[in-house]
C-alpha cells in the first residue's frame, strides 16, 4: 500500500520531491515504525522518593537522633536548676542500642529407617529450625527495645564554676541517667560566672 502511494508520487507533477530517492522512502518508513512504537510502549512513573537508606545507616541515624533527643532533654531540665544558666550536655554511649523483634520458629524432624542388604538396618535423622520475623501491617513486630548505655556525660554550664551548683548539676544529671555520679563531669562555660 505504501508502495503504491510512493508510485503515485513518483508518476505525478512533482518527480523531484524528497519521497523520490529510495533512502528517502527508507528514512519515512523507520520514523513511521518509531511513531508507532512510541505510541505503544509503556509509559511507566519514575519514583521521585530517595531510595530508603541501607539498613546500618539507617540504625547509625536513629542512634544518632536517640542521642540528640536525649541530650536535648537534659539540658532543658539542667538549665532549670538554680544558677545553672545555659547549659550544653554531650553524651557518650557505649551502643547504639538493641531492637528485638518477634520471630516465628519451627522445628523440623525427620526419621528415615532404610533396609539394606543382608538384614542391616539403617537410621537417619535429619533436625532443621526454620525461624522468620513476624509481621505484622508489613512492619517487624519490636518486642524489646533498649536504649543505649551510657558511659559518661560532660555538662558545661555557665554556673558550673560554683561549687554548690556543680554538685546539684552532678546529683541531677546522676539521678535522670541513672548512672553513678563519678560518671558525670561538670565544666564551667568560657566566660561564664
């Protein structure tokens, strides 16, 4: 049909037109094949989400944000005490902490009893445990979380200088973290009283 189309053209008035050379006719009929094929193919949506973070980099970021929160509350209550003034608190952990999350487990057992020749009997035992996470709404099921242990706090107050707030300070800090005071260092700010 196309090639009954181009004899026409080529029969007409206007023999020189561009459909008169045979690469002519080759080029139109690959632009027609990827027309059609554009109109075809399917078409799918990019994803402009970032791809979620690797796993370890993930728990890195929410021990981080676990020690910025913790910090953060401690010295929102620090500078409430009585010659305190500003204070800034920096944390040291000994993890990042621990997550348990619930698991299904099955143990598997099997027995086989193969007869071989000359009456000899032969047993096989064959143990497996197969243990999965439990899901649940496609999210792990945590049973246990426990937050990072610390093993020692810097608190650098403006009245850290003073000896009576120093010690309020250390017992505070002591007390909310649950650690033994010795565990607690308190500094006095550059230019502070």
């Amino acid at each position: 049909m196309l090639d009954e189309w181009l004899r026409k053209s080529q029969d007409g008035p206007a023999r020189n037109s561009w459909l008169s050379g045979k690469k002519n006719r080759y080029i139109l009929l690959i632009l027609i094949c990827f027309g059609l094929l554009a109109l075809i193919w399917p078409v799918s949506k990019v994803e402009k989400n970032p791809p979620a973070p690797a796993s370890g980099e993930h728990q890195r970021e929410e021990a981080r944000s676990v020690k910025l929160q913790m910090a953060g509350e401690l010295e929102a209550i620090l500078s409430e005490i009585n010659g305190a003034g500003k204070v800034e608190v920096s944390l040291s952990l000994s993890s990042d902490g621990h997550k348990t999350f619930a698991s299904n487990r099955r143990d598997e057992k099997r027995e086989t009893e193969e007869s071989q020749a000359r009456g000899i009997k032969k047993n096989s035992s064959e143990e497996s445990r197969v243990e999965d996470l439990a899901v649940s709404s496609g999210a792990p099921v945590l049973v246990e979380e426990r937050f990072p242990e610390v093993l020692g706090v810097l608190v650098v107050a403006d009245g850290g200088g003073r000896a009576e707030v120093k010690e309020r300070l250390t017992d505070a800090t002591a007390t909310l973290l649950n650690i033994s005071p010795h565990r607690v260092r308190v500094m006095p700010r550059k230019g502070g009283e």
